[in-house]
C-alpha cells in the first residue's frame, strides 16, 4: 500500500513539473486545479520540488523553473550534443561574430536551450539562459523544430498538433495563423534553414538549421543564432546559413 501511495505523490509531483513546459510562471492553486487535489497537497509537492531545486519562489507568490537544476539534468542526458557542439560553436562565433545556441525538444510543445555561444560584441549580447524552455513554434528554433516533428505525419495529424499549439502574438510579425504556419512550416524543410524576422523579439534576426544523428536520420537538435535586424542585410543571407550548415553536419559527424 505505501508503494502504491508513493508511486502516486512520484506521479504528481512529475506531473507538476511539466505544467512548467506549458506555462514560466505556476501558484499553488494552479498545481491544484491542474492535478485535482487538495491546496495541501499542492502546497507539498511544490516545496518539494523548491527543497530539490527544481523551481523557485517568486515575489508574487508564483513558482519558475530553475535553470541550473534543470540544464544539469541536460548535461548528462545530452552530454554527447553538448560535447561534440561546444568546440564547433566557439569556432562559429570566431567566423560569423554573432550568438549561437543548442536546443532539443523538451517535449511535444516545448523545447529547451542546453549550449550557447555568445558573440563577442559589447553592444548586443544574446541573453537567453541555457536551460530555458519555450513552447513550441516560438521563436526560430521552434519553428525548426516543429517542421520536423511533424514533417512526416499525414496532413490531419499535423492539422491536430499545430490545432493544439497556442500562436501566441510575441510581436507583430508573429505568425497566429494555422495555415500560415504551415506554408512557412514546409518553407523551412524545402530551404533546409529557418529564417525570421522579428518574430519572437522585435529587432531580432534569427537563423536556424537542423542537426540531424550521424546517419542523418533523424533530428536530435537545432542549431540557431540570433543578430541585430539592423545588421542584417538580404543579400548575405547566405554567408550566415552557409557556416551554420557546415557546423551542424560537424556537430552531427561526433555524435551517437
């Protein structure tokens, strides 16, 4: 009986941790709606993830993740990406000058930063915190992300999974629109890259590319940067997808 009570409280308090892919800020009361128990128990299973180091405590009385927690788990589930990217990401930044970064999926609807590069300029620094999760298609990455989630799936099962995503306006050059999401959704694994513009962060550039397994099979990550949109100029587009190409087949040759 008390290993079914405690394979229970094990299944709630998992549970509460993955509100955090749907949502960066949780009360108490939301952990208890979302399972359906009591505030009391609620209450529990948070300071329980506080007491771990999972989440933290916020003015307002809401909780966040904790990215260091976090990220430290990344570290040794995918310290093969982690590895094999760190010295391809520094001798990017050397050649383009501008952030880069590493995310996985986090699950369906999210994914999450676990290696980045910043670019060596004092006036703009990307400043985005490894461990960090967004949902999914924000931002340049996630689009890269989702275009290959659901690259193979009929056209109803990719109607229901971009159905189930809240496009949710960052800026005005968010795309909200399901249909439009799927024209640049096709865009991006007709081109091989993503490209936005202002679309999560007003003034930012982003680029992304897949980072495929060593049989180039199936995708295990994505490998984006980020510029100033008043640094960029259409006509060298290419001089920035080109090296992102060129690392991420470098990445994909070490690892697995």
């Amino acid at each position: 009986m008390k290993s079914n009570k405690g394979s229970l409280v094990a299944e709630r308090t998992l549970k509460a941790l993955m509100l955090f892919s749907k949502n960066k800020y949780i009360l108490v009361a939301d952990v208890a709606k979302a399972l359906d128990i009591s505030l009391t128990a609620a209450y529990r299973i948070m300071d329980t993830l506080y007491s771990m180091g999972f989440v933290k405590r916020n003015d307002n009385k809401t909780y966040s993740l904790n990215p260091s927690k976090i990220i430290q788990l990344y570290q040794m589930v995918e310290q093969d990406i982690r590895s094999a990217s760190r010295p391809v990401l520094k001798k990017l930044v050397e050649e383009i000058k501008e952030s880069v970064y590493i995310t996985v999926l986090y699950d369906d609807k999210s994914y999450i930063y676990i290696e980045k590069e910043d670019n060596p300029s004092p006036f703009f620094r990307w400043s985005t915190n490894l461990g960090e999760i967004l949902p999914l298609p924000a931002g340049t990455a996630g689009k890269t992300h989702l275009a290959y989630l659901i690259k193979d799936l009929d056209e109803s099962e990719k109607g229901r999974i971009i159905s189930g995503l809240e496009l949710k306006p960052f800026t005005k050059n968010s795309i909200t629109n399901p249909d439009e999401l799927k024209k640049s959704l096709n865009k991006i694994l007709k081109d091989g890259y993503c490209f936005t513009n202002s679309e999560y962060s007003h003034g930012v550039v982003g680029f992304a590319v897949p980072i495929f397994n060593f049989d180039q099979s199936e995708l295990v990550a994505v490998l984006g940067m980020h510029m100033l949109e008043a640094k960029y100029s259409e006509e060298k587009l290419q001089e920035y997808v080109t090296p992102l190409k060129k690392a991420a087949k470098e990445i994909s040759e070490n690892i697995y």
